[in-house]
C-alpha cells in the first residue's frame, strides 16, 4: 500500500519530504537512513542542511548507508556519489563522516565490494528511512530492468538510458561511467519504510506504471507496491498520469 502526498511544485516536495526525514531524526536520534543521490533529492537535502543551521535538528547520531556508486570513481571524484552526498549534505551538518557509507567505487573486484557493502548493511541495518528516487526506465538505486529482482549488492552495467539520463553531470557522454555498485532489491525492501521522491513530467509514465501495472523486474519500482510501508511524495507533474 503505498502512502500518496501530492506536491504543488518541486520545492513543495522537497519540504515535505524534509519533515518526514526531519521527524524519523528526531523519533529516533541514532536512525540508519538509507540516501539516495540525484537530482531529485537535492533540494531535500538543502532543506535539511537549512534545517541543521537553524537548530532544529542533529545528525550527531545518525548513521547512512547510500544506494549506489559509480564503479572506478573515488570519492574525491567530483562525479562520484560520495562527492555529490559529502557536497550537498555532510558536510553542512554535524554528521560523524565514519558513520557514513557509500559502496567503495575504487574496489574494482566487484565481488569483494558487494560483499563488504552486504556485510555493512547486514551489520547496521535495517534501516529505519530509505529515500529512493525513480530512474526514467523505471530503476530504483542501479536495479536496472532485468529477469529477476536482485537481492542483495551487485555489479550492474548501467542501462544506455540511465547513462543518458546521467549525462546531464558530466561534460559529454563517453565520461559517464558504464558499471556501478547498487544495493539489490532485497536490501532495499528490508528497510522499515521507504520513501520515494518524484518530480516532473518526465516520469509522469513510468510512475503511473509502476504504482498500478503488474509488479515485475522488468520495472523494478513496481516491486515497491508490495513493501507495507512506502510513502511517495510527487509533485502534479509527475502524478499527472495517474488518476486524482
Ligand atoms: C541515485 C539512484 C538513482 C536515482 C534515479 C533518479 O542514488 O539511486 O536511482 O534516484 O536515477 O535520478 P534523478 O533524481 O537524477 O532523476
């Protein structure tokens, strides 16, 4: 079942899913929180950060784990996740560095990166909060359109629509990076409540089909409508497919 709240705008989402976070924190001081990078969380996490300078919230205790990396980028790689989530969040609040976590891009033996990861959530975990955004293919995290729902950390080949859609942050094409680390489904679906954020027209279809068409691999969000707690914030242009 999952949770609607409709958006006028993209700054109205991005506040309302910063009360949702903003709450969970305050609930539970030492949450796990699942991040997602992007360009949809971006204003959530300037929300947050204002959020942080004005008192109203602290991340002293808090631990993260994000979704996914580029393979082959470190995180001092202006490209890579690690760099998107310490630029955007980290480092504007009173966040322990330690206790945040992102799949180790320079480990190019994707078996022991995996590995580590899985070992890492299944140490931390579960976690209390996932954000996750939605890919124009469907994707959630790098779960790319497959036969199957992969469950735990795996090495995917980025699909030639994601690198389309990712070519917006690097100069040209041919840097996108082909392969990354994604958590699987199953992490994901072990998360005690997720939360999806979408904006714009542009997923207005993709969204539609995966709240109400079959759940299948092939469109991997859809396996979302089988998690007990989901909670997706939109705004009208992307709930503009799906009836009021
Ligand atoms: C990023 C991630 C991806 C994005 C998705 C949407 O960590 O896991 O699934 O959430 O590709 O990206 P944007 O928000 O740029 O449209």
């Amino acid at each position: 079942m999952v949770k609607i709240y409709r958006s006028r705008n993209y700054r109205e989402m991005s506040e309302t899913a910063a009360g949702l976070f903003l709450a969970q924190i305050r609930k539970k001081p030492d949450s796990v929180l699942g991040l997602a990078t992007g360009g949809t969380p971006v204003g959530l996490y300037q929300n947050l950060v204002q959020a942080y300078q004005r008192g109203e919230a602290d991340f002293s205790r808090l631990s993260t784990l994000n979704l996914d990396e580029y393979q082959g980028l470190s995180g001092e790689d202006p490209h890579s996740y690690r760099y998107f989530i310490n630029t955007q969040l980290f480092d504007h609040v009173n966040i322990e560095k330690t206790r945040t976590h992102v799949p180790d891009g320079t480990e190019l033996h994707p078996e022991k990166a995996c590995r580590d990861y899985d070992r890492l959530i299944a140490r931390l975990g579960p976690v209390d909060l996932q954000l996750l955004g939605l890919g124009p293919n469907g994707h959630i995290a790098f779960n790319e359109p497959d036969d199957i729902f992969p469950s735990g950390t795996h090495c995917v080949t980025l699909d030639s629509s994601t690198i389309e859609a990712n070519r917006r942050f690097f100069r040209s094409l041919g840097e996108v990076p082909k392969r990354a680390y994604t958590m699987g489904i199953g992490s994901i679906f072990s998360a005690r409540q997720i939360l999806l954020l979408v904006s714009g027209t542009g997923k207005a279809e993709i969204l539609k089909q995966a709240l109400s068409g079959p759940v299948t691999p092939r469109l991997p969000a859809s396996i979302l409508q089988f998690h007990p707690d989901v909670t997706l914030i939109a705004d009208e242009d992307a709930l503009s497919s799906l009836p009021r």
